[in-house]
C-alpha cells in the first residue's frame, strides 16, 4: 500500500509539473520539458547498466536477474513509445 502511494504522488507531481511548464506556451518551457525528459531517459538507461553490472556477476547463474532487468528496460520502451504516441 505504501509504495502505491507513493507511485500516485510521484506521478501527481510529475503530471503538476508538466501541466505548469505547458501552461506557460513559451519555446523555453517546451525545450526546458524535453531536456529534462531526455535526461530521465538517458538516466534509466544508465542505472539499468549499473544493475547488470553489479546484479549479474560472471560465472554464476544469475538468470532470474537479467530477465527482470531486461523485461524492466523492455517494459519501460513499450511504454515510452505509447505515451509520446499521438493517438
């Protein structure tokens, strides 16, 4: 229950923020949105390096481990391309 909370402020935060910089229907504001989107992105691609690195170690068995962070990445595409999906 807590980390549902949590998720629904993190996302009413963001949605408020969003809202805020488009309101403002100035080009600084809309490349100020993309810049910080880009960063984001490129953040979750950084850390899911970092998660390979250290959460899947050579020479042991660490299947389970790289289908969840694969299936993560995975997911997280999927779900980028339909939310900036026009329809």
């Amino acid at each position: 229950m807590f980390l549902l909370v949590q998720v629904v402020l993190l996302l009413d935060f963001v949605h408020r923020w969003n809202d805020t910089w488009v309101g403002y229907d100035e080009q600084f504001w809309y490349i100020a949105l993309f810049v910080v989107s880009l960063v984001c992105y490129v953040a979750t691609l950084v850390f899911s390096g970092v998660l390979f690195h250290f959460f899947t170690p050579s020479g042991q068995d660490c299947g389970i481990n790289i289908f969840f962070i694969s299936m993560t990445l995975m997911l997280a595409f999927v779900f980028a391309i339909v939310a900036l999906h026009p329809a």
